[in-house]
C-alpha cells in the first residue's frame, strides 16, 4: 500500500512538473535558474526568489523577469494628492490641462501627458461622476485612461 501512495505522489509530481514551467514568478531565481522543467528546479527558483527578498524590487523596477503594474494599485503619494486637490483636478481635467493634472501624470508615471490629458477631458463626466465622488473612484477612473 505505502508503495503504491508512494508512485502515485510521484507520478503527480512528475506529471505537474511538465505542465507548470512559471510557477515560480519572478526574480533572483528566474534569473538565476533558466530550467525550470522539473519539481526540484521550481522549489529551488521559488527559494531564491523567496530568500533574496527581491521580488518587490523587480515588480517596481520591471526587472529580474517582472513586469510593471499596467494600473497604480497603491500609491500614497498620489492618493494624498488628489484627496487633497480634488476642486482644482476637477478644473484641470475640464481644461485638459493644469498644474494638478501634470502633478497627477507625473505621479502615475504616464509617458505622454498630452495625450493622457486630453482623453481625461474628453471623459470627464465619468471620472468625475457625481458631486460626491471621492478621491479613490476619481484616481480609478483616471487610472483607466493611462
């Protein structure tokens, strides 16, 4: 009985190990550890990457086989910003242009602000839907158009 638990974990092993080749994520170990096609390979990647704490490097700077966030999930910076500039965002984004909305585009690492502002403006009745809005649906909002 212990014998056939025993080839059944390894058969599954085996066989997982073949159809999951990413399971590790990124960082140091993905880099470090190019095959990754067996069990033993993936838990090692998984331990660099887990032991070297530099997963959270690689994800903010889109290195070590990371890629950036396409949204800004959590940034206080911006998150203070517009809570506290909400009136003259407001003005700005009705404008399509303004020294709070290139404050809010730097913030969000947007490329072009030009075409960034102008798409804000052009939605600027879904972004700023109602007079109760708060800072956190108006930065989702403005977070779609990046």
């Amino acid at each position: 009985m212990k014998k056939l638990l025993l080839s059944s974990i390894a058969a599954v092993a085996l066989t997982s190990s073949l159809f999951a080749n990413s399971n590790t994520g990124c960082g140091l170990g993905s880099v470090l550890i190019k095959d990754q096609n067996s069990v033993v390979m993936q838990v090692l990647a998984a331990t660099t990457n887990g032991t070297s704490g530099n997963q959270t490097f690689g994800i903010t700077s889109g290195t070590l086989n990371c890629d950036k966030p396409a949204t800004i999930a959590s940034n206080d910076k911006l998150n203070k910003f517009v809570s506290e500039n909400m009136d003259e965002l407001a003005l700005d984004i009705s404008a399509g242009q303004g020294e709070t909305l290139s404050t809010v585009a730097k913030l969000m690492n947007v490329k072009d602000s030009e075409s960034f502002s102008a798409k804000l403006q052009k939605n600027f009745s879904n972004i700023y839907a109602s007079k109760n809005v708060n800072s956190a649906a108006v930065i989702d909002s403005i977070a779609k158009f990046i």
